[in-house]
C-alpha cells in the first residue's frame, strides 16, 4: 500500500510571509497589507448554484494571501509563487479574455469594480500572490485569489467591507471570472470565501443571495469529514461546466420559469421537457435541492451520521443523471464507502479534483488505506487528503 499522503493546513501567518516575501523581492520596500481567503468544501448542493439553488459549502484551513501596495498610474502587477509567468499592464487594457491565465483573477476583480464606478481610473496594484489551496482540486483555488485579491482592493481604496460590502464584492469576483476569466461558474465558491465563519457552514440561497450559518461540529459526533483529492486535475474553463449550465438555462426557458427553484409541480415540468438529457439534468438539480434541505434540516437536530446516505445519492445523482463525475472520483467514493464511510460524494465541479467522506473517527485509517489501494489497483494517479475544519472567510491579517 502506499503512505498516505496529507496535506497538512499551513499557520496563515506563515503562508502571509511566503507572500510579504515574494513581494519584498519583486517590488521593494513593504506591501500596504496582507489579506487571505479560503478554498472550500460543498458539503452538499452541487451544479444548482446557477439554477438558484441551495448550497451548504464551507471554508477550508487552507487560504491564498495576497500581499499588495496601491499604485496611481492604473498600472496592475502581479507575481505569484505558483506560476512562472508574472503579469503586468494597464488596467484599462484589460477586457474579456486579456490577460490570459491566472493573472485574469486578479485582473477581472479590478476590471469589475471599475464597472461599477468604485475603483478610481488612476489606481493601480503591486501585488504578490502566496497560496496553500490545491490548484486543479476543485477546491475553490479561483475563488480564493479573487476575494483575497478584492479585499485587499477594497480596504486600500476604502470601500466598504461589512457583510453588504462583502456581498458587493462576490458580485465583482463573480463578474470576473464569468467576463474576464470567461469561466460560467455560479457565485457559490466566492459566497462562501467572503462570509464563512469557522465551526460553520453557509447556507445560501442563490436565487435571492440569502444565507445563514449553520454549526457543523464532526468532532463532537465522532465523525471525520475526509476531503480526498484525486490529484486528477479539474478544469472550469474547458466546455463541459458551461455546457451543463446551458442546458439548464435552455430547460428554464422550455418550461417557461426564470430559475429551476420557481417549479412548483416537479413531475409535469420533467414530463413535459423534450429531451431526455434535459430530464435527467433537471431531475438531479431538482433533487440536489430537496437534499440540501434534508441535510440542514438533518444538522439542526445533530444527527451528523444520518447526512452520509443523503451524500451518497447526491453523488449517484451527479454520476448517473448529471455525468459530471469521474472513474478517479467514483473510484474514490465506492472504496470510502466499502470501508466503512457513513456517506460520500463528489465535491466542487466535478470532472476529477476532490471527493469528501463522512466517516467515524474509528474508521478513518481504513478508509484512508482503502482509497489508496482501489486508486492504484485501477492505476489511477494517488490521492492526497486535506483537513475539513470549517475555517475563517476572507480577511486582513
Ligand atoms: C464550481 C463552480 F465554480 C460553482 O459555482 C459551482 O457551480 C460548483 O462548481 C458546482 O456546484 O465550483
């Protein structure tokens, strides 16, 4: 069997300095502030996000920090420990698809901004970039630049920063990555990096933006929630997520409502939808929701165990009728299942990156050995597991 690797969370003081140090050597002198932001977990809620659904994510020990300096000649640089390729330019160059690469998160928070006449035209930034959120695991790496990254604009400029502030800001990241980035992704992933809370989980309504916290403590019920990453790369901007999204925008359209969430009679709107892959698709959203429900309702009376069956079908359904699962995360789920976990899905995007397990803290070890093991007996690439402790929302150190 192979060691198991883990990925342990990094002090964000320490992750802070990689950035701070980054920026010395690249810029001079010292950065106006630091800020950092979370990767994330679904724990449950997956592709309704753009459908105006109900998610329940929560925010992950692991964060991108940016460290940054405002200029005034409208000129963004910005370098990164994870990428060779640092980028700088005008800001008002930037436009739909320039820059190009992971300069476009940053890049595309300012350029949303300035839209909406927040941001004055001489700003600019120096900024470096210092991350422990897997790049490629479906854990929100995109998400987490972004909100660290606006933030930090907002304070240097003195915009607002309470919750209204906060949700003016996932607009602008949700902006970004939708125009700029040209990724048609949901507003989850940014909801939840600007107002997660640790020992919680964000219950949020996509069709107004409503949200809530809801106390999510595995500990105390004896359980462990695994996050498992295949270490099988996901992509965003490739055509499969703006594909299934457009399907669901198309059967809005057929069935005459504005999002899936506005259906009242489920089984006329599935019978009455031409195409096969069109019910299949809107039966999983429609089931997601109902199972975000069964969840909170399910944590409101702490009964944690009882949440992994509902996880297991929220993965059949994204397998079977959404088919944005992979052999690599399926692979992962049955062997976390055969060993002993309560429950266990596919998280984030789909189409590789990571699986979450419920599993009871006498089990962990084995369910640990056993995803190893199927992985490799399949010869798939070997999985690394990161901590769950729901964590902190983006914030200035
Ligand atoms: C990605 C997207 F960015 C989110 O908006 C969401 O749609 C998710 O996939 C699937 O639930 O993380």
């Amino acid at each position: 069997m192979n060691a198991p690797r883990r990925v342990e969370p990094v002090d964000v003081h320490t992750v802070a300095a990689g950035a701070e140090a980054l920026f010395r050597s690249t810029f001079g002198g010292t950065a106006d502030g630091v800020w950092a932001a979370p990767g994330r977990v679904n724990l449950i809620g997956e592709h309704v996000d753009y459908a105006g659904g109900l998610v329940l994510p929560f925010a992950l020990p692991y964060v991108t920090v940016v460290a940054a300096r405002i200029r005034d000649d409208n000129r963004l640089h910005c370098v990164s420990t994870q990428s060779a390729d640092p980028w700088q330019g005008p800001l008002s160059d930037v436009t739909p698809g320039r820059p190009t690469g992971w300069a476009a998160y940053v890049a595309g928070v300012v350029w949303a901004l300035r839209q909406s006449g927040t941001v004055p035209a001489e700003a600019g930034f120096d900024v470096a970039v210092h991350s422990t959120v897997p790049v490629g695991a479906g854990l929100s790496s995109s998400a987490a630049l972004e909100c660290a990254f606006a933030l930090a604009v907002a304070d240097l400029l003195g915009l607002p920063t309470d919750t209204d502030g906060r949700r003016t800001l996932i607009a602008a990241c949700i902006r970004a990555e939708n125009e700029i980035v040209g990724a048609s992704t949901g507003g989850m992933d940014q909801s939840v990096a600007m107002l997660a809370r640790p020992g919680h989980a964000l219950l949020l309504d996509c069709r107004g933006g409503d949200s809530r916290l809801v106390p999510l403590d595995f500990e105390s019920a004896g359980a462990q929630l695994l996050v498992i990453d295949t270490n099988a790369p996901h992509r965003l901007v490739d055509g499969q997520y703006g594909t299934r999204r457009a399907t669901i925008e198309k059967a809005c359209a057929e069935l005459g409502v504005h999002t899936l969430r506005d259906i009242r009679d489920v089984d006329g709107a599935l019978a009455s939808l031409a195409s096969p892959e069109s019910v299949r698709r809107v039966r999983h959203v429609l089931g997601e929701i109902r199972r975000v429900i069964e969840v909170a309702d399910l944590l409101a009376q702490n009964r944690i165990s009882d949440i992994g069956g509902v996880l297991t079908r929220s993965h059949l359904s994204l397998r079977n009728d959404y088919e944005v699962s992979s052999v690599e995360l399926d692979c992962a789920v049955d062997a976390a299942l055969d060993a002993g976990a309560w429950g266990a899905r596919m998280t984030g995007g789909g189409f590789g990156g990571s699986a979450i397990a419920l599993v009871p803290a006498d089990r962990v070890g084995d369910v640990v050995a056993q995803v190893l093991d199927s992985a490799a007996s399949a010869a798939l690439p070997t999985p690394q597991f990161l901590s769950a402790a729901p964590s902190s929302a983006a914030h200035r150190l």
